[in-house]
C-alpha cells in the first residue's frame, strides 16, 4: 500500500520505529520536522498537541481507508497527547520501503 507523504504519516513512522517510547510533542516537532530549539510554554505544546493529534488522526483515517485492519491497529495501539507513543498488545514486525 502507498500513500501519498504527509507528517501525520511521518510522526508515524516515528512513533513505530519506537514501540513503548513516550515522545513529547515538542520532540516530535524537532524530529520530524527537523526544527531544534522549539519555544516552550503553555500556548506552543497545546498548538503542537493539537496539530499532532490531528495530522496523525488524519493518517491513521487514510490508513484505514487502504487498509482496514491496520488502521484499527494503529488506531487502538497509537496514543496522543502531549505525550505520544505506539503501543501494541504484542510486538510487530515492520518491514518499511518507503523514503522518509
């Protein structure tokens, strides 16, 4: 299955290289989006939280169009937040051709 880039779908990928790991939305932002030095406060991590949440709502959405049963996967085993992380109820193998 492909789909077409987008950062929901890079914040994914992140998150699935690093099952169990808790990543901050400023992290993600650095990570993904290769930015460093983030400015901290309350108004910038409710901004990123939210952006976050949604672009990877939207991805797991378009996950789910392709490919029914690993949306529901990633719907039930990927939590956002201020904090985010994949965490499945058993480990996965994940085999990635695609260039990030």
């Amino acid at each position: 299955m492909r789909l077409k880039d987008a950062k929901g779908l890079r914040y994914l990928a992140h998150l699935l290289h690093h099952p169990g790991r808790r990543f901050h939305v400023s992290e993600l932002v650095a990570v993904v989006g290769g930015r460093r030095g983030q400015p901290d406060g309350d108004g910038a991590t409710e901004r990123a939280r939210k952006a976050i949440t949604n672009r990877i709502r939207q991805s797991v959405a378009r996950i789910r169009v392709a490919h029914e049963g690993l949306g529901l996967h990633l719907g039930n085993a990927v939590h956002t937040g201020t904090v985010c992380s994949y965490t499945p109820d058993r480990p996965a193998r994940w085999r990635s051709d695609a260039r990030l």
